[in-house]
C-alpha cells in the first residue's frame, strides 16, 4: 500500500511517497495527475531522522594518475543542530520545507534569456552558467554572480547552446551546439570559444571520465555517443546506441558508460575500455532523458514521459527501485554528501527531493513554468534550477548542519513568460 501525502502552503502542493511500494505500472496521463494533486487538502509532515555525523578520517594522498578521490560516504545531518534556526511557523506557511533531517526553500530568482535549459556552477561557487536554448547565433551562454544574480557576461556563437559542463579546475566550460555538431570549450571568465569538438548530428548531454582525459557525448539525431579525448581535442570514436540518445553517464569506477536513449526508451549499457555496447536495459517507460550516479555506482534515469525516476543496479544492470516523482522529470542531479536526489519536473513546474537513505520523496513548488535544469554546487548549500517558460533562474537553498538562514534575495516569482505554440522550437530540445 502506497503512502502518499500532500499539502498546500503559501506555494503550492508538495507530495511524498513512501520507499514500500513503489510504482511500477503505467504513467496516469499528466492532466489526471494533475488533477489529483489539486483536489487533495492540507497537512504534510515531512520531517527527517536524526543519525550520527560521519567521522573525520585522516586523508591519504592518492598514487600518481590515480583520478580524482571518491566522493565522501552517504551521511545525514544532524536534525537536532539544524531544526532550531528555523521558525516552524514559516515551515507551516510553505516558506520552508522540512525534508531529510534538514530545511529547504526558494532563497532567490533571476530573469534569463529565452527557454533556459541547462545550468552549471563552477566548482568554487562563485559562478553559474546557463544556457540561453531559445536564442540562435546570440547570448547563447551566459555567466551570473552567485550573490547578486546579475548577468556578468555572456557569450555568442553560430547555433544553440543546450547541456554545459564546467571543467574540474573551473578554468573552462564545455557546451553541446545543437546544429552544428560540436561542443565547444569556453573560457570559464571571458565565455570565448577556445576550442570546438567535432562530433556528430546533434550533441546534447555529455559526461567526463573520473580521470579527466575524456569526454563522452551523446549525438541525438545520429544515434551515437562520441569518445572525444581532451588533450588532442578529437573524437576517437563514435558508438552507436538507441535512438535519441540523450543522459549520458560515467561510473565513478570508470568502466562503463550509461545512455539513456529518449526514442528508444531504454538505457545503453558501453564498457568504457573496448567501447562496446554490453546491454540495452529496457526501462519501460517513457522517453528516459537523463542519467546521475551516486558515489556507489548507482545509476538514476530520469522518464520524462511519465513521472519516475529508475534506479539501476550497475553490477547487473538491472532496475532495482522505481520512484514517484514529480510530472516530467527532465533532469537528476544528486548532492555531493550523497544525502539527496533532486530532479526538474517540467510539466509539474516543481523540483522533487528524494532522501538516498529512506526512498522518501518530496514533490515541492518552485516559482517558474516548466523546470528544466539542475546544478547543485559543491558545498550542497544550494541547488540551481531553470525554468524553461518562465526564463528564469532560481537558487534553492538547503541548510547545513549550524547554518544561520539569511536574508532572501527576492523577488520570489517567475520571470516573463514565454508561451511557445506546438510547433515551434520549444518542441526540439526535449
């Protein structure tokens, strides 16, 4: 029997779902579910177990070329240090959401150019990039300060800008141009082209390999996903998978590769040493979109035909656990504690959290039309979400174990609305 609860703040509806019982059959079609979020009353208690913080272990330096280290253990924090710095009465009006052991809320929001899709910040935290989708041949990229929300710069080029990267010492960021099949390496100050990958028809999603050498990137009208080297700039090889390959993921281990096919509905299982396909994972629902991996090696596939997120087991390769989330999950991005799962629901206009120790889920409201994308930034303090409709960007914050909330940066609302008809463009970057 499946726990769901709903509530109606100062915001709109949230949702939760217990772990027991999760969905497995067909998607109820969007305006059903729509109407049943609605129809339901007030009241959701969604607050989190207090565990132990994780010990402090004395670092050992990794050997030469080793990669990266292995990001920290799933831990919680604690609830007990973090409960108190906030006024339940605003948690009642929907100001914050108890989620996890932890608060969250809406901090801020900005306008962006037209149909922003994805957002990336660098590593530091002290700059946001997004993705102008909806503008062609201009203002493709542009570059926000993290504490004023300003555009500081942006950049121009011949096409449009779709999925963005920042490198790992945040001196470069990567860009998937749709028409004209490369990704381009951008100065991660000035926005200048430095470099162009030539792939193949239609880049879109790409990922990085744990030891930094190379990308892989995801072509959708080609049905392949390029293996471009990073020193030399050049495309080794192309892999053909399923068709509109979209999500692209590296296991942290760095042996194989996951893409999620949007036109074929299944995942594309590539070993990473001989860059053969070893399995089409059929997943059963609707258009899988994109792919995180928790510092395990578990895989999470966004259905952005339904309302799921996939687990997948990469030791078989197989779907262990299907969540409910919120309507048209597009992307998943994960915290860096490993405490969380969040994923932009664009037909639901909200961003689900999803608790990595309990399976619990919570559906909340964000002040846009259609959320698209997510970055959250390395200290986990805040999530950045764009609003594909709306044109804006909007900073999540979550509260840390003794943080004090601070003033927010308001306005707290969407930006211009951008209503596209069925045939235009804002039908070709799904």
């Amino acid at each position: 029997m499946k726990l769901v609860c709903f509530a109606v703040g100062s915001l709109a509806a949230v949702a939760c779902s217990s772990p027991s019982t999760q969905k497995t059959g067909a998607d109820p079609v969007p305006a059903q579910r729509g109407e049943q979020l609605r129809s339901q009353q007030n009241q959701v208690a969604a607050a989190g177990t207090k565990t132990a913080p994780a010990q402090a272990t004395k670092p050992v330096a990794p050997p030469p070329d080793a990669g990266p280290p292995p990001p920290p253990p799933i831990t919680a924090p604690p609830a007990d240090q973090v409960m108190a710095e906030v006024d339940e009465k605003d948690v009642a009006k929907g100001k914050w959401w108890k989620f996890g052991g932890t608060y969250f809320r809406v901090w801020g929001t900005t306008a962006t150019g037209s149909q922003p899709k994805s957002v990336c910040v660098s590593h530091d935290g002290k700059r946001v990039y997004v993705t102008n989708t909806g503008y062609h041949d201009h203002h493709n990229v542009s570059r926000f300060d993290p504490i004023t929300l300003k555009e500081e710069a942006y950049d121009k080029f011949p096409g449009n800008a779709i999925e963005s990267m920042v490198s790992p010492d945040d001196s470069v960021v990567w860009v998937s141009n749709f028409y004209h099949k490369e990704v381009l390496e951008l100065d991660g100050e000035s926005l200048e082209v430095k470099r162009r990958f030539s792939v193949q028809g239609m880049p879109k999603h790409f990922d990085i390999t744990p030891d930094h050498k190379t990308l892989w990137i995801s072509n959708w009208a080609s049905g392949t996903t390029s293996i471009v080297d990073l020193a030399s700039g050049k495309a080794v090889e192309h892999v053909e998978v399923g068709k509109q390959p979209r999500g692209t993921a590296v296991l942290n281990s760095g042996k194989k590769v996951y893409v999620t096919n949007f036109g074929s509905h299944s995942v594309s299982v590539i070993d990473a040493a001989t860059h053969k396909v070893i399995k089409n994972i059929e997943t059963n629902c609707r258009a899988p979109r994109h792919a995180d991996v928790t510092a395990d090696d578990t895989v999470l596939v966004t259905c952005y035909g339904g309302h799921e997120l996939l687990v997948i087991d990469s030791d078989k390769d197989e779907i262990v656990r299907r969540l409910d989330v919120g309507d048209g999950p597009k992307t998943v991005e994960i915290s860096k504690d490993q405490r969380f799962a969040y994923t932009a629901d664009y037909r639901g206009g909200t961003m689900s959290m999803v608790d990595l120790k309990t399976w619990e889920v919570l559906i909340v409201p964000l002040p846009t039309v259609k959320t698209s994308g997510l970055a959250v930034t390395d200290d986990d303090r805040r999530i950045y979400a764009t609003g594909w409709s709306a044109r804006n960007l909007m900073v999540i914050e979550r509260l840390m174990p003794g943080d004090q909330p601070v003033a927010e940066h308001g306005p707290m609302r969407a930006g211009k609305h951008c209503w596209q008809m069925p045939k235009s463009d804002c039908s070709k970057y799904p």
